[in-house]
C-alpha cells in the first residue's frame, strides 16, 4: 500500500469519505490526514475561496 492509499478523499460524484484513491481523480479532493478532515472538504474549500477573494478585493483596493 502506498502512502496515498492510506490517505483520506472526498468524492465529488457521491459526496462519500473514501480512503485511497478509488475515485477517479476528476471526481476526488484531497488527500486529507484523516477522514473528519476529508469529510469537511467542502467547508475547508469555501473558507479557502472566501478568503482569497477578500484578498482579490483588497489588492484591486
């Protein structure tokens, strides 16, 4: 098993936790540490995009 299997994935298809890589790769984020991490893909993402579009913002002034 490489150490990519031992990873946690979110599925972008079924909305499902999944450890390794048996999603196709279109259809997965990640990997995640550990599956409560992978399971909050989506809140992480949206954090993420907020925060580099108040960025945007700012640097456009």
């Amino acid at each position: 098993m490489s150490d990519d299997d031992d990873q946690w994935y979110y599925s972008l298809s079924d909305h499902s936790v999944r450890r390794g890589k048996d999603a196709p790769a279109l259809d997965r984020m990640g990997p995640y540490p550990t599956k409560a991490a992978a399971e909050a893909a989506l809140t992480t993402v949206r954090a993420r995009n907020e925060a580099a579009d108040a960025a945007d913002r700012e640097w456009n002034g």
